[in-house]
C-alpha cells in the first residue's frame, strides 16, 4: 500500500476534477466522503454523478417508514444528499440523464434504482422484478454517452467508482463500474476503484481523511432514509453495523 498523506492535492496521481460516480444518494458519503469534502476544501472542484434516486430502497425503522416503496421517498433522498453535499463542501452534482449528465440533444430522462436481493452467500444481487425504467434495463450506451458527456463537459482528470463487483454485489454498482470504466477508456482518463477493506499486499492508496472526518459524519447524519449514525459506527437499515472509516482507499487500475 502506498503512504497515507493529508494533502489532498497529491492524492489520485495529483490530479484535479477528478468525477465521482456513485449509484444512488448515501453511496458518496459512505464510500468517500472523507475524500470528496477534502478535495472541495482545497479548491479541487470534485464532480460527484449519481445514477438514481434510490427509489427502491429500504427505510429505516421509525416514522420515515411510510416512505418505502412510495414515490415520495426518491423525493426525500434527493433532499438527503443536497444536505449531505453541503456538509461535504460539495457544489458540483449531477443525477444521470440530467445536464450536464446527458447527452446532447436529448430531453431529461430518469434512470430508476433497479433494487436488489441478497443471495445466499449475503452478497446483494438482481430483484425478481424491477422498474422498466431501471438504471440496468436501459439502453446501455444511452447511459454511457450521459457519462461521457459529465465527464468531458466537466473537464475531469481521472474517474473513481466501485470495483467490478459493486462493492457488495448491487446491480447498480456493478452497472456503475462498467460505464464508469468505459468512460474512463474512451477518455483516456485514469481509473480508480473504491477498496473498502484491503489486504497489505494490494496496489492501494489510503487516503487519511481524519481532519474531514467531522464532515463526513455530519454529511452520513443526513441520510436518515437510509442509516443512522451510532458513535464511529453506520448502523444501515437492516440493522447492519458498519465502521464509519477514517481512511478510504482506492486502487488505480489500468484502462
């Protein structure tokens, strides 16, 4: 693993605009929030796209409940992670298939959270039914000239999401590796994948984030749909626990 450093002006190879691509609202606080509020404090304008609203997702237990399976609850999401960007010091977002996340000449579209189940090894995998505008039923490269045309209008140096895996298996993250990796070819951009845990013997740059760390707690508190904040530690809807960390890594991988 490569040397933790607190400048974030070094991290990612140095490079600037670099474009965060996330799959629904909480993902980007979760995965790098430490990393985005400290990239937008120096003056490095991160680029944060999110592919849905989250509308199929679960709701934590209390009076949000009502939301789950309602059309209010992509509403209250989308307030969630204006709120969440706030805290991160975040300014430029984009949902996919919106300007300046869509391409040119086309009118606004909406890319529906394609929901997931768990498999019996507990990683997440396909619904049994999903919307027919779901991000994963789309036309794939209606999808991928929406990114591309993010990425080039914002001027983006390098491209970060999940893993070819989606992290933990969702359709959405693993539909978000693969544009997310296309793009990054097509533009010739470098790419990195968000490592959550990582053994010492990986290829990864840890990125210390403990002078953001307040923030990136702050921005996680936000997100009442989805998680509560409990100490050091997520506690996500089903009840899951989950440290909230003070390092994020991430591995370059090659085009």
């Amino acid at each position: 693993m490569s040397e933790q450093t607190v400048d974030p002006k070094a991290w990612f190879g140095g490079r600037s605009r670099v474009m965060f691509v996330h799959a629904h609202p909480d993902d980007e606080t979760i995965c790098t929030g430490g990393t985005l509020a400290a990239l937008a404090e120096v003056g490095l304008e991160p680029l944060l796209v999110t592919l849905t609203r989250g509308e199929q997702g679960e709701v934590t237990p209390g009076p949000l409940q009502a939301l789950a399976g309602s059309h209010g609850l992509a509403v209250v999401r989308q307030n969630e992670l204006k709120t969440a960007l706030g805290m991160l010091g975040v300014e430029r977002h984009a949902f996919l298939g919106v300007e300046p996340a869509r391409a040119e000449g086309l009118p606004p579209t909406i890319y529906e959270d394609s929901g997931m189940a768990w498999g019996p090894d507990g990683r997440a995998t396909a619904a049994s039914e999903a919307s027919g505008d779901a991000l994963t039923g789309a036309p794939a490269v209606e999808a991928l000239n929406d990114l591309l045309a993010a990425a080039y209008l914002a001027g983006a140096q390098a491209i970060v999401s999940y893993d070819d895996g989606g992290g933990y298996g969702h359709p959405d993250h693993r539909f978000a590796h693969r544009l997310s990796r296309a793009v990054a070819h097509a533009l010739d951009l470098p790419f990195w994948e968000i490592v959550p845990d990582a053994d010492p013997a990986d290829r990864v740059e840890e990125y210390d984030i403990s002078p953001w760390f307040e923030r990136k707690v702050a921005a996680l508190r936000a997100h009442g749909t989805q998680l509560t904040v409990d100490g050091e530690e997520i506690v996500h809807v089903g009840g899951q626990r989950e440290p909230i960390r003070r390092v994020e890594r991430f591995r370059p991988v090659s085009n």
